[in-house]
C-alpha cells in the first residue's frame, strides 16, 4: 500500500534526528505517489499526515540560536534638487551606464491543501489510534464567531464549546492537542479561512495575519492555544511553518522566500523562518516536515478588501500645469494594512524590495478619485507632454521630507501611501510616478537606483528624448520626480551610473 500505517512508519524509522530526515524522505516520496492515484481519499490521507506529524511532535525539539536580524540600509539619502530654468541643460539624446538588472519573480500560486478539504457535519470523535475521523457533508448550523481583520469584520463556523486547553506545551500534550486540532472539530474552520483568503483577495502576509486574529478571537490573545491554532490551520492551507518552545511560550515560526528586515531569524531546511509577533533569540524547534508545504511570498498583485473607511482628503496640483488639480483620500484600513507590512528582499540583494512597491497597484477606490481629473488633464496630449505633466504633478504637488525625520526609521511607501500622507521621499515619488504612467499611458517604466537615490525611466515609442538607459534593445528616458521642476530626458546632479540598478517593473 503506498500508505504506510503510523506503526510501521515509527518501526522503521526509530527515534533521533536520522528518522527525522528519513521521516521527510519518505513521507515527499508517499506524497508524490498519492497525487498521482486516483482512487486514494484524501481525508483519510490527510489525516494519516496529522497523525504522523502529532507523533513526530513528541520528539525532543532541538534547541537553534536565532540569525542577527538583518537592519534596513543606512545609505544618506540624496536632497532633492531645484531645476534652475536660467541655466538651461541641452536635452539630447545620451545613453547612460548601469551596473546591473533586476528582474521581476516569476509569479506563482498561492501554497494550497494537498487537495481541497471538504466541510463536515456531525463531528467525529477526536482522532486517535483506534477512533478515526469520517468527512460528511455540509453542516451550516454551526454558529458563526465573528472578528475583526483591519476593520473589517469577517467569520468562520466554529463551536465554542469545542475550544480546546493545552495544560503545558511539552511534546505530548502539543501532540495530543494537534490529533484534536485534525479531527471533525475544526475542519469547517478550516474551510472557512481558506474561502475568505479568496474572497478578501488575501496575500500570504495578509492571511497569516487573518488566521491569527482569528485564533485569538477564539483562542485569547497571546496565548500557546492561539498560537497553536494559528500554525494548525496555517500548515493545513499549504503553508511552511515550525513549533518552537521559549521558555513555556509556544511560537510559531513561518518561512519566507524573503529576508525581512528588522527581525531575527531562523535558518532552516535552505528557508528563512521568522517568528510571528516576537523576536525569540533561542528556541527549542519541533523540525517537522509537512507535506506540500511551502513558504509565502511578500510580493502583493492587488490589495486586500477592506471595509472602506475613508481618510481626509488630500488637495495636490502641479505648479507648472494649473489643470491638474487633484482631491483624493484613501481607505484607512488599507493604509493599517502598509503599516504593518514587513519590508524585505528577495535573497541578500538590498534593491529587490522596490520590486514588492513597485509593483502593486492602486486600489479602485482611489482610481475612481484620482484617475479623471488626471486623465482629462493629460487629454489631447502626446506621450512626451503627458509624461511631462505627470511628471511635475508628483515633483510639485507632493513636499519632501526625510523619513527618519517623519518617522524614525526608514519607510518606504505603497503609492496610495503617497497620497495620503504629507510627506514623502524621493524612493515613494519614483513608485507614486511609475505607476501613474504605467496605469494612464500604458507606457513601460523602469526604476533607476542610485546610492541613496531612486529615480524612474520611460520607455517612449520611437524618439529618445534626453538621459536613456538601453536594456535589451529598448531606451527608457529618465523622468525623475525628485528632480523638482527638471523636464523628463535629465538625471539629477551628481548621480553615478556606473553603479546604478535598473529594476524592471509590471504593467
């Protein structure tokens, strides 16, 4: 049988870190062979998995130091520079070094259930080694526990009376607690979050944060039951997770495919594996295999939805075109959410983090403010003067100001960000600007990195218009926005481009 019953799997694999290893080896082997039969029943399968895992959980946990968390660059941001019209510079066409490309990641789905899970009614017993769990059908009955995830308020069927207590968080009773967590109980808990992952159009982050609030809500907040229950329902929605003790604190480590700045780590299994809401310097880690399991991604294809709490609205207009004159505010929810969002890089290099602000879009919402009166402004333009206009939009309608004056620390901005706050540096003006051209002239925008500086680039259908960089045959015009007055086609003064970074952005 390619499933292996539990007392077979723990005779011939023994105790220790080997069977650890032997363990994985052969439950990714079981799995591969699983996914391609057709006859196997996946509730069975699944909970085979959880039963497997629970007794894997009663081994000693390995005691790991953390990494030293990795700090944001320190690099001295350039001022912004006043164009002086009375010394004019000659806009000619000249081609620009650069030091190297950084590439957009390939998108991928988000992690899955090894196969969906199905909803339950009439809960079986908790599942142990003689009384196994049996999946029926929907049982919509059961009482909704509502709870709030940025001001929006959201459910999932669950009953109360079924809550569980862990007495202590050694091995066995995380074990015993985990058999529970994968019977008839929490399935439709389950269910539940994965469907509002859909609906709320969640990201991996936004998710995780959602089961949290979840558990808490359940659970009481900042307790080993919460977290307990954060990492249940997180591994079985195809995510990489790993239980750790601190000292009788149970916590939960996620992985990453992105190191997050500010925030020791983890290194475990060629992943970086951070702890939720805590920054433990040792712990002792149950180093677990679940099937299927994969670390999230930071990188954002649209924004969560948020119930629609509307900040102050903002007045901006460009100085050099009176016309465009715009009066924008924005979902303070959604505004939470950025805050809250971790900065990151993909691998150790520093400049991929402009790749996760670069390329989200602007919510709908704020679309519908913004849009018009820019595109009635831009109306009847060619693509130069369109771009020239956007372009002083975001140089003069928008004051600059240091972020470790506003707010202590580095901070980099989401473009609805930029129009909401009253400040901004030259990093959230280059992803405020590239987004507006991309989104009202479909034309294609690079980002341009300087030490201390970001900039942008246009790609303009035929004619070359000033400072270019040459990327696979295509000329990207520098437009930089905290160039305050300067016409697209010039670099700001004292940029070296021999080191510059050029980061390709989406549509």
């Amino acid at each position: 049988m390619i499933l292996l019953s539990l007392a077979v799997l723990l005779s011939t694999y023994g105790q220790g870190r080997n069977s650890f290893e032997e363990y994985r080896t052969k439950i990714d082997t079981e799995f591969d062979k699983y996914s391609k039969g057709k006859q196997k029943d996946f509730e069975d399968y699944r909970r085979k998995r959880n039963e497997e895992f629970a007794e894997y959980l009663r081994k000693t946990w390995i005691g790991k130091k953390a990494k030293p968390k990795i700090d944001p660059p320190k690099d001295e941001k350039k001022p912004p520079v006043m164009y002086n019209k009375d010394q004019l510079v000659p806009v000619i066409p000249n081609t620009l070094p650069f030091d190297e490309v950084i590439s957009i990641p390939n998108p991928e789905p988000q992690p899955q259930p090894m196969e969906p899970i199905k909803e339950v009614t009439s809960p079986s017993p908790i599942p142990n080694k003689e009384t196994k769990p049996n999946p029926t059908s929907v049982n919509p009955t059961l009482p909704t526990q509502k709870f709030f995830l940025y001001g929006t308020e959201v459910g999932v069927r669950f009953d109360k009376n079924k809550a569980f207590r862990l007495t202590d968080i050694y091995e066995n009773s995380v074990a015993d607690a985990w058999l529970r967590l994968s019977g008839d109980d929490y399935t439709n808990l389950v269910v539940d979050c994965l469907k509002l992952r859909d609906d709320l159009k969640l990201g991996d982050w936004a998710y995780l944060t959602m089961i949290k609030k979840m558990a808490e809500s359940l659970l009481g907040k900042n307790t080993n039951e919460a977290t307990l229950l954060t990492a249940f329902v997180y591994s079985q929605s195809g995510y990489k997770m790993r239980l750790a003790n601190e000292n009788g604190i149970l916590r939960m480590l996620y992985a990453s495919k992105h190191m997050i700045f500010d925030h020791p780590y983890y290194y475990l299994d060629g992943d970086y594996f951070y702890c939720f809401d805590a920054s433990p310097q040792s712990l002792k880690i149950a180093e677990i295999r679940y099937p299927n399991e994969r670390a999230l991604s930071l990188i954002l294809s649209s924004q969560p939805k948020l119930a629609n709490i509307q900040g102050s609205k903002k007045i901006r207009n460009s100085k050099r075109y009176p016309e465009i004159n715009t009066n924008v505010s924005v979902n303070t929810n959604l505004l939470d959410f950025y805050t809250d969002y971790p900065t990151s890089m993909l691998g150790d290099n520093i400049v991929t983090k402009w790749v996760v602000y670069g390329n989200i879009p602007l919510s709908e919402d704020v679309k519908l403010q913004l849009y018009p009166a820019l595109r009635e402004a831009i109306r009847n333009c060619s693509k130069k003067e369109a771009v020239e206009k956007l372009l002083n939009y975001v140089q003069t309608g928008f004051e600059y100001e240091y972020d470790d004056k506003v707010w202590g620390h580095d901070r980099p901005f989401f473009a609805e960000e930029s129009l909401h706050y009253p400040y901004c540096d030259c990093e959230d003006r280059a992803v405020l600007f590239s987004r507006l051209v991309r989104d009202l002239l479909g034309l294609d925008v690079v980002l341009v990195f300087y030490t201390g500086h970001l900039a942008s680039a246009v790609e303009f259908p035929g004619e070359v218009f000033g400072d270019y960089i040459s990327y696979n045959d295509r000329n990207f015009t520098i437009c930089d926005p905290t160039y305050i007055g300067a016409p697209i086609g010039l670099t700001m003064p004292n940029m070296d481009n021999t080191n510059a970074k050029v980061i390709l952005l989406g549509k």
